[in-house]
C-alpha cells in the first residue's frame, strides 16, 4: 500500500504513472490526505487522484467528499473540488454533477482568478459526459464580463471560454457561441498567435 512518506517524495513527473499503480485501497488514504496542511502531501495526493480518475471509476466512489470544498475558504481547496468533479463526470451515471452543478458553476465568478480559470477549463471535461448541461455551460459562459477582470486575465480566460465552445460546439451549435467566437477573433483581445491556436481548436 502506498505510504504518505512516499505520496510526499514523489516527483511530478512520476505521478502518472504510480496513479496506474494504485491500488483500490489506498484511495481513503489518499482521499484524508486532501485535508493535509502540508502541500506536497496534499498536492501530490489531489494529482494522483486526479491521474486516476482519467482512466479507472473507482475515485468516483469518494464523490460526496468533492462538492463540500467548492465553498472552503482556501482557494486550492475550492479548486480540488472543481477539478476533481469535472475529472469524475465520466463516471457519474448516478447524475451527481446534476444535482450541485449551480454551485459548481459558480466558482466560474470566484474571488480568485485561479479558480475563476480552473473552474471555465475544467468544463471541457464536463461536456462530453454531460452534454445535456451544454445550455446552461453556455449561457453562464456567455455571462461572464471580462471587463470586469484583471486586465492580466482578460485575454487568458477569453482563451479558456473559447477552448470549451471549441467543445460544445462539437455536441450542440448555438448562434450566440457561433457570435461570440467571431466577436473574439475579430476584437482587439486576442493576438495572432492566439488566433490561430484557436482556430486550431476550432477545426481540430
């Protein structure tokens, strides 16, 4: 089983593949170590979480953990529940998301742009397990003033609300996405280079 002394050792690049290596039992160690003061500790365990629940649905058993954190007063803990929500919808055949995705979606307008970012990118792995959610996503995507966000963060999460159109429009075409994105590749906001990393995303 695995051990929080080597949970804190290991190194980044060595966390994909120990996530594979996991077994079902040292998930609720795992899981209680998310509540740890120490950051590799807690860092390395929400990666390794995060890791697993890309490829195997056992992590989604541990679900009812993720919601309470969308509201804790420390912003990474606020962005776990964020990414480890949006990483388990694959797995949610019980309808979960469904029943706290308001709240969920709120973190989109968190205090801290960190968040604001982690929450907008994780709906690209929201859509395709959920694409009954797409309107709402949508409208709350459409929503956002980004005049009202640090002009650091502007053209950044302006990228990041075109990369999950670049999504839902795969699964659903809206004439108000198909605007906003024409709006934004003809505005001032976005460079050439930005442009054309969009394009990729739009004809990828």
């Amino acid at each position: 089983m695995i051990t929080p002394e080597e949970v804190a050792a290991l190194t980044r690049e060595e966390i994909p593949e120990r996530s594979h290596s996991l077994k079902t039992e040292d998930l609720p160690l795992l899981i209680n170590l998310l509540h740890e003061k120490n950051d590799d500790l807690r860092f390395h365990s929400f990666e390794l979480l995060l890791n697993r629940s890309k490829t195997d649905p056992d992590v989604y058993s541990y679900w009812d953990e993720f919601p309470n954190k969308l509201t804790s007063s420390n912003a990474f803990v606020r962005s776990i529940g964020v990414m480890m929500i949006a990483a388990n919808a694959r797995w949610d055949k019980e309808g979960k998301l469904d029943l706290i995705f308001d709240d969920f979606l709120s973190r989109v307008d968190d205090e801290k742009p960190m968040t604001q970012r982690q929450t907008i990118q994780s709906l690209c792995n929201v859509v395709p397990y959920k694409q009954h959610l797409i309107p709402k996503i949508v409208e709350k995507l459409l929503s956002i003033d980004l005049s009202t966000r640090k002009d650091t963060q502007q053209k950044i999460q302006l990228m990041d609300i075109l990369s999950v159109f670049a999504v839902t429009r795969r699964f659903l075409k809206d004439e108000k996405v198909e605007a906003y994105i024409v709006s934004a590749m003809t505005g001032g906001l976005l460079d050439r280079k930005a442009k054309n990393t969009v394009d990729g995303w739009l004809n990828a």
